[in-house]
C-alpha cells in the first residue's frame, strides 16, 4: 500500500483545520498572506549545501515548533503567537498536501513522503532506473 495519499489527505485536514481556526479567531487576510510562505525560507540553508539546506528547512517544517507556538500562544494569552501558529500550521498542511515533505540531506526532491516518481503498482523511476518493489526489498 502507498501510504503517501493518507499523509496527503492529513496534510489537506491540518491545512483546513488551521486555517478555518486562524479565520474564526479574526486573524486578518493580510497577516495570513505575508506570512504563509514565510516557511519556505527555511530553503536558503540549501545555498550553504544540502545537509544545512535539510536541516533549515526541516526545522520550520514540522508540527513541534507551531504546536510549541501554540501551546505558548494560548498559555501566556498572545493573541498574535496563536495566529502565527496557526498559519505556520497551515502551510505545513499545504505542503504535505502537494509532496512537500520533509528533506533528507541526499538532495531537495528526496522526503520522508517518499520518492518523487512513485506509483501506486510499485514502481520507482530514479534517475532513469525503473524497478519494482516488493514488500521483500522495502525498509524493515
């Protein structure tokens, strides 16, 4: 089984849930639009090389900074922190939802939701290679 459709449909469930949340707290559209992608400038570590690239971008690409953000937000009672929690959250989900997942150092295109050009009969194209796999070959 391809896992890679139920991280998507996870990825479109925090996208909706955090911006549905962002928008019942008021949040305003323009704050909504400048910081949405401010994520991704995670992706100037890959001017240094990729091992800093992968770093850079996995650490604003995961769930534990907003979710801290959040906790913080709503514990210390800053409106704005839970805002920004929540758009974080929701380009997070964005991403997920089109294969952008977090990065091994190897290169960019190379995440945890997979290999780029993998289908749901099995086979992988890497680099011009085509082969199958099998439950037998895949990580234990």
């Amino acid at each position: 089984m391809n896992p890679r459709p139920i991280l998507r449909a996870e990825g479109v469930a925090v996208f909706a849930a955090a911006s549905a949340a962002y928008f019942l707290l008021d949040g305003p559209l323009w704050l909504y639009a400048v910081l949405f992608f401010a994520p991704d400038l995670g992706m100037v570590g890959y001017a240094v090389n990729p091992r800093v690239g992968s770093h850079t971008y996995n650490l604003v690409h995961t769930y534990v900074l907003p979710i801290a953000l959040l906790g913080l937000g709503v514990w210390q009672a800053v409106p704005l922190a839970v805002l920004v929690a929540a758009i974080w959250a929701a380009h997070i989900g964005f991403d997920r939802v089109f294969g952008f997942g977090l990065k091994f150092r190897s290169e960019f295109g190379a995440t945890h939701l997979g290999p780029e050009r993998f289908t749901d009969e099995g086979l992988l194209a890497d680099r011009g290679s085509v082969r199958r796999t099998t439950d037998s070959n895949l990580p234990k």
